[in-house]
C-alpha cells in the first residue's frame, strides 16, 4: 500500500510494508526519485532517537537530507523504525526488529525498476547509525555504509556517556548481555563487507568516540575498507557542512563507479 504526498513543491511517496519477520507491523518507507529515466543509485537514510511526536523517516525530509540525495542525482530513501513515524510495534533499541524493518526497506529499494540494486548505500546517524551497521552485517551487497554518532559495542556500558540512554537501552531491549550483542557491530565485525566512513565527534557527550575508532580499527584488521573522521572539538550534533563534504565524496566515490 501506497500515497503520495507533497512536501516543500517535491512529491514522495510513502509506502507501508508489512514484513513477515514482525508479524505483518505496519513498516513506513518515504522513496523519492529524481526526475529521468534509468536505473539509479540509492541511498537508505536512517534516523535517530526522536522524542514525541516522532516523526520517523519524515525528519530526512524534513532537514534537507532528501534533496541533497535528489541532487547528487540518487534515489532517496527513509525508513521509520519500529515505535517512529508511521511505523507499528514498540521501541526496540535497534533491535532486531529495527533491523528487519530497515532490511525490508532496502529489499523493497532493490525491487523498484528505477534503483540499480548494486549501488545502494545505507546512511545512519545515531541510533541509525547503530543499527545500520547491523544491518550490513547481513547486507553484503551494500555499496556504501555512512556511521555518524553511533555506537558500536552497546554491552559496555562505559559507552552510555548520559544515564538516559542505559536507562532507555534497558527498558526497550532488557538489558541483557544478548541483547547488547544482538545490537553491537563490534561482535559481527568480521561479517561487514561494504566499504564503510564512520563519523563521530571528539567530544560527543551521549555516546564515546572509543567505540567509532574500535569498530574503524576491527574493520581494517579484517581488511574491510574504512575511514575514521573525528570532528575536533564537537559534540554528538557534527558540523553539518563539514559531515555533508564528507558523506558527499564518499558517496561519490562508491556510488558513480559503474557496477563491478
């Protein structure tokens, strides 16, 4: 099931999945593509922590994010995690069920007769950072992994920089040492294949920098192509026009190239 809906003169569309790993939950997607024809690339975005209204997906609208992609001439994409947007089910932490929700955005990106299904790439910031880099653990065909502000090793709780976070990590998942590994890409490491820029703040005041430059570091000994920025002197929000320079070339870089 599908609409169509205006925002700021450019028309998406929002399209509800029902996947069977979450028992047919309602999972929302945004797809924009640009004008032409062809198949493009495309890029998954995925959102943070939201506090109520949670708007989910919408907030890559909403910043800007979706009509940068539109420029670079890509396919913009959002899923809305479990508990955001119009998506059913309850917070999970990006937990499994986050995963499956964001897996099943992308199997749908792929289908579409405008994407080439070779050249996606899957961007998070935040908790989508967290559960994006899950997510490649099991999507090797990613052409590019963007990890901006995440966490990566959720089982250490010297990571948990403000209270708030442990607290929310306990009551969506239970706390657990399985549940930790279950949202950790520092435990899967070895089965990340795509090319990966990880991004973080020197000083980020919710989640360390310690575990951007361990997951940077696990990456490279398995020979996994990595690139650590640190943005001296930033907090867990990074400078936007630095992190966009960034992002932009990488994407360029990984997505331009002709298929291989």
């Amino acid at each position: 099931m599908s609409e169509v809906y205006g925002e700021v003169g450019i028309m998406h569309e929002r399209i509800f999945l029902t996947p069977a790993e979450l028992n047919s939950d309602k999972v929302e997607l945004i797809v924009e593509s640009p004008p032409g024809d062809g198949r493009r690339p495309a890029v998954m975005l995925m959102h943070g922590h939201q506090d109520e209204p949670r708007i989910g997906a919408e907030v890559m609208v909403r910043a800007g994010i979706f009509r940068s992609v539109l420029a670079m001439g890509y396919v913009a994409a959002a899923v809305s995690m479990p508990g955001y947007g119009a998506s059913e089910g309850q917070l999970d932490f990006c937990g499994p069920r986050s995963q499956a929700a964001v897996r099943a955005g992308l199997a749908h990106l792929r289908a579409m007769p405008g994407v080439d299904s070779s050249r996606i790439a899957l961007c998070g910031w935040s908790r989508g950072a967290v559960v994006s880099a899950m997510v490649a653990t099991a999507e090797p065909s990613l052409r590019a992994l963007v990890l901006a502000a995440g966490s990566y090793d959720l089982v250490d709780e010297s990571t948990f920089l403000i209270k708030g976070i442990h607290t929310a990590f306990v009551e969506e998942s239970g706390g657990t040492e399985k549940a930790g590994i279950e949202r950790s890409a520092l435990y899967h490491v070895e089965k990340i294949k795509t090319p990966t820029l990880i991004l973080h703040g020197d000083k980020d005041d919710r989640v360390s920098v310690k575990t951007a430059v361990d997951l940077h570091e696990r990456l490279s000994q398995c020979g996994c192509p990595s690139k650590l920025v640190i943005f001296p002197n930033t907090d867990h929000y990074l400078p936007r026009w630095q992190e966009g320079a960034e992002i932009l070339s990488f994407l360029r870089e990984a997505l331009d190239a002709p298929p291989g």
